[in-house]
C-alpha cells in the first residue's frame, strides 16, 4: 500500500468516525446537557466542511481556505461548550471576547494573507493553545470542585482527553507542515497527515464516548 | 522517503510526536490519579468530621437527659416534699384545733411555702440565668460566685474585666462553661482552699480562666488516647468551645490543681 492509498485509508476511516460520531449525538441529542449539545451542533458544522473539502478536492479545487473558517467554528463552539461546563461567571464574560477575537484573527488572516498551497502553522498553533487552556481550565475545575466521583462517567472529561492528546500531538505536525513541504518529500508530508487524522479518529473517538455515557455526578 | 537526512528527520519528527503523545497520556493519568487521591482525601474527611458531628450530637442528647433527670429530681426531692407537707398542715388546719396551735400552723405554712417558692427561683436559675440576660455575663458570673460563696464550700474570687460585651447567645455559652467548670471544683478539687475567676477582655482576646489550688488529676499526654471517655459535664464544655469556635487549655497534675483556660478570639465575635 503506497502513502497516499494509506492516507486516503484513513480520510476515510475519519470521516467514518466522524460521521458516527455526528449521528450519536443526533440520537442523543434530547438526553444530553447543553455543553454536549453544543459540541453535537459543532459536530454537523465539522461534517459540512469535511463535504465540502471532500467536494473542493474531487473537483481539484483549493480547500485550505476552508481552514481558517473551520478554526474559527471550532474555537467558538468549544469555548461555548466549555463555557456551559465551568459554569464560571468570569469566564463566562470573558468567553465572547477571546473567542470573538480569535475569530477576528482567522478573518482577517484568510482575507489580508489568503493561502491555496501552504498550511498556516501560526493560526493552527494559537488555535490549539486556547483549545488547551479551555481544558485546563475544565481539568482546575475538577481538581478544585471535587464533584466528580468518577471521571469515567463523565462526559466533558473524554470531551477534553481527546483535546488533550488530538491538540498536543497534532502541534508539532502543524509546526512542521509547510517545512515538510518544501524540504521533504511528499511522502513524508502525507504520512505526517496520515497521523493527523488518526489522531482526529482519536478524538472523535472520545467525543463519541461522551455522548453515550450518561453523567454520573 | 529514501534520502538520509530524510529518515533521520522522520525518525525525530514521529518521535517527536510519540514523546507528545505520551506527554499526553501521562497528563491525564497524573490528574485521574491525582483526582482519585483528592477525593479520597476528601471523602475520609467527611466521615471524620460525620463522626465527629454525631458523638457531638450524643453529647448534647446526652447533658439534655442529664438536666431533665436533675430538673426532675430537684423538683419531686425539693418543691414536691416541700409543697407536700404545706398541703398536710393546710389539712390539719381545717380540724379542730386550739387557736394557738392554729396560729402555728399558719406560720409554718407561711415558711414552707417561702422555702418553695425559692426552691422554684432556684430551679428557674439553674434552668435560665435571669440576671444574664437583664445585666450581662459579668453580672451573672457575680451572682453565680455570690451564690457559691453563700453555700460555703469553697471561697471563690472572681475578676472581671469585660469592656465590650458579647452577644447573648455567647455570654450563655461562656455563663454554662463557667457554671460547669466551678462545678467540677466543688466536686472533685478535693483539698482546694480557693477557687479563682477569671473573665479578661484584652486586645482581641477574650479569656475565662478558672483555677483550684486543689488535687488535681494527671492529664494524658498529648496525642495520647485518653483512658477513659470524658464525662458529660467535660463534653458539653468541649461542645459549647467548638461552637464558639473558642480554643480550651487545661493544665493539671496531681497535687497541683487545675487550671482551665478558653481563649476566644475576636474574629469570631458576633
């Protein structure tokens, strides 16, 4: 199997989790409490993008525009499902700013620097910190309000292991994307993606989890 | 992906990955482990505070039904017979009788029903420190020291230096730890010659002290299991510190009296 048979084995092995995933949530979208709400709308935002990237792709169009634009969903939903889960009124305040401000900086980052051919690592680095420090703020909360007797039963801790581990082993495959193109060949590039979306099958995997389990306080 | 510096580069890179990748896994098995630990923690100090919380609650139930036994006792032993043998002589008086004896009669009932009627006073002040509530601790610890002197026992000193009172419910709760500290003198301080105390209001610092120069007992040492359970008198004293939120320092020995001390800051002054 060549890399970009086995790249495309995995895209599609993602989308199959992603498309899983989006569908529990829509099953289950009466029981759930508003933060798993929130992360199953993001959810269908994610499917959208995926068709049209799939979309753009198949056609040989450009689809790294869609990134920024992706980013930008993904931060505001995120900060808004972590907003309903800290329940912190000074987070709570703060939420629309930082996230308005990332926004803001996707926006003018895709209209002022617009990109067919490269990744933008910077925006796909700043975008994984603030990710990060939404679950740190979720893992303070746990360690600080001791509520949870058992963090297998609860649904934002699988919501923010998956961060964890989707955000801290992707940002070094951000960090290397374009120097990987233009140094390398495209064999590595494709391989070093190939784990990107494993470990986005990780982290669906981990949604996945969330909106099945039933919280147990 | 042939080229030398191409593996080495792969090589350091998935490496790279790896290492963040178990960063990650180790972040989160430090904070389910962590987490566990915590609420553990937590959950040995809610029985212990449970515990804690019930044996107080005996405590209380307990000093209740002692006090309503007393209460009991006091009146069927004291008012009961008192008031009995007055309704004897009012029986009495309604026969024939010499009108001397008569006249007698009507004195001794007279008396009787006096004793009764301080019997009841005292019952009543045993039951609710009227004078704590009209004119304040320091008037009510004079009284309760007046009292004790006139029973003769053992001579009591009392200094008061009290320029700010507390609330009521403090003063009562100060008033019932003094009340059963000078009892616990009077019983067991066999051989004291004098009882002091004090009630000082210095700084921030609220102090009662009392102090026999009597036998004295060997306390346990400090972190040691104490022999015995303390008794309901010492119990409803540590109760009453605790919801003050007071400190209590007792200092004995044998033959060289007992001393006690409940310190009782200002911030917890309401």
């Amino acid at each position: 199997m060549t890399s970009d048979a086995l790249f495309v084995f995995v895209a599609r092995f993602m989308e199959f989790a992603l498309a899983v995933t989006f569908l529990s949530g829509v099953v289950r979208f009466r029981q759930l409490p508003p933060e798993l709400r929130c992360l199953v709308v993001f959810l269908g935002l994610d499917v959208l993008t995926e068709i049209a990237s799939d979309w753009l792709h198949r056609h040989h169009q450009p689809n790294l525009f869609l990134f920024p634009i992706f980013a930008a969903v993904e931060i505001w939903f995120l900060a808004l499902v972590y907003d309903r889960a800290l329940q912190w009124p000074a987070f709570s305040r703060w939420r629309p700013w930082l996230a308005g401000a990332f926004v803001a900086y996707c926006v003018l980052d895709g209209w002022l620097f617009p990109e067919v051919a490269r990744f933008k690592p910077a925006l796909q680095i700043v975008e994984s910190v603030l990710v990060l420090s939404l679950v740190g703020l979720y893992f303070r909360k746990l360690l600080r309000e001791l509520r949870v007797t058992r963090l297998d039963q609860e649904p934002m801790f699988w919501v923010s292991t998956g961060i964890v581990i989707n955000s801290l082993g992707s940002i070094q495959i951000f960090l290397f994307s374009n120097y990987l193109l233009t140094h390398y060949s495209n064999q590595l590039s494709t391989a070093a993606w190939a784990v990107h979306t494993l470990l986005n099958v990780v982290l669906y995997a981990c949604y996945c989890t969330a909106l099945w389990i039933r919280p147990r306080k | 992906m042939d080229s030398p510096p191409e593996v080495t580069f792969a090589s350091l890179f998935f490496g790279g990955i790896a290492f963040m990748l178990l960063a990650a896994g180790g972040l989160v098995l430090f904070l389910v482990v962590y987490q566990k630990r915590l609420l553990q923690q937590q959950l040995r100090l809610q029985a212990a505070e449970a515990t804690h919380q019930q044996a107080l609650l005996a405590a209380i139930v307990e000093a209740q039904e002692l006090e309503r036994e007393r209460i009991g006792r006091d009146l069927h032993d004291g008012i009961g017979s008192t008031i009995a043998t007055a309704k004897l002589l009012v029986h009495r008086l309604e026969g024939p009788q010499p009108l001397a004896d008569r006249t007698d009669l009507l004195g001794l009932v007279k008396e009787i029903m006096g004793t009764a009627v301080q019997d009841v006073r005292t019952v009543s002040h045993s039951l609710y420190p009227v004078v704590l509530a009209r004119f304040g601790l320091a008037e009510a610890l004079q009284h309760l020291v007046d009292v004790s002197n006139e029973a003769g026992t053992l001579a009591v000193a009392l200094e008061v230096e009290y320029p700010r009172p507390l609330a009521l419910a403090q003063e009562l709760a100060l008033y019932r730890i003094c009340q059963e500290l000078m009892h616990n003198a009077f019983k067991h301080a066999a051989g004291a010659t004098r009882l002091g105390v004090q009630l000082r209001q210095r700084g921030t610092l609220l102090t009662l002290a009392v102090d026999d120069d009597g036998c004295g007992f060997a306390l346990p040492a400090p972190g040691a299991p104490a022999l015995a359970a303390p008794g309901v008198g010492l119990r409803s004293i540590d109760v009453r510190v605790q919801l003050l939120r007071a400190r209590l320092h007792r200092a004995s020995g044998p033959g060289q009296g007992t001393h006690t001390r409940v310190e009782l800051p200002a911030a917890f002054v309401v």
